[in-house]
C-alpha cells in the first residue's frame, strides 16, 4: 500500500502559506456581515504567519469554490442553525487535505495533541498515533475571533 502525504494538494493554496496549514494548525474566524434573513453569513478567515496576522479568506474562497463577498472581503457561507465558521474552516481541510493526514499526537498526551475526534470514539479507543486519519476535516483547528 502506498504511503498519503499529508501535504496540501489544493493548487490554490500558494507556497507562502502551506507552512500555517499543516495538521493542527489554527484557523481564525470572524463574522463579517449576517444577511437580514440570517440565512448566511460571511466569515473572514484568517492565520498567524511569523508573529503577523494575515487574511487568507480569498485563498479560503478559491481553495472551496465559495464566493468571496466584494463589500465585506470575507468568504460568503449559506446556512444557519450551526457553527458556520467551524463548518467553513472543516469544508476548508477537507480541501486541503483530500486523502487524509497522519496523526500528529506526540509522547505521552498524544490523543489531546492531535484534533482528530478518533482518539475518543469509543470504537477506536486503540487508536495508535502512527496511524492515518482518513476524516481530514479536523486536520485544521478553528478559533473565533
């Protein structure tokens, strides 16, 4: 069986930023505007790059196919009734990581080091840390700002 990498593969992710995106990196979200119905939002994404705060909501937007609002900068999402910045930044590493990432749990706390909800599930309470996360949408954590 071939080994996955856990490289970003979305060719709309530059060079630049692959390095803030690895598995159990933060993504910070910001609502920027709630339409009048409530139905969508538009959420601004954003990652600490070298001690500085950069806005990725375009390459978020170009990463997932969503529209970008002109108005407002941020990435346009549909819905309501759930946690929509959680729900873009999980659509966002499911992108970026199509085939899955490796477990990054370390040492002795490995299971609370890594994002992935495997460690918990009762099913997979043998879970190792050498093995392959299938579920990327956790390879990205997300914070509201």
């Amino acid at each position: 069986m071939q080994q996955q990498k856990d490289q970003t593969e979305n060719e709309a992710i530059p060079e630049w930023l692959k390095p803030q995106l690895v598995p159990g990196s933060t993504v910070y979200t910001k609502v920027d505007h709630v339409s009048r119905s409530g139905m969508s939002r538009v959420i601004s994404c954003y990652v600490v790059d070298g001690g500085e705060i950069r806005d990725i909501s375009y390459f978020v937007s170009q990463a997932l196919g969503w529209g970008q609002s002109d108005k407002h900068g941020g990435v346009k999402v549909g819905g309501c009734g759930m946690d929509l910045g959680f729900h873009l930044v999980y659509s966002f590493s499911r992108a970026l990581y199509p085939k899955g990432f490796h477990c990054i749990g370390e040492g002795e706390s490995w299971a609370t080091n890594c994002p992935s909800p495997d460690h918990v599930n009762p099913g997979n309470r043998s879970y190792s840390p050498e093995r392959f996360h299938t579920n990327s949408g956790y390879a990205l954590r997300q914070r509201w700002l």
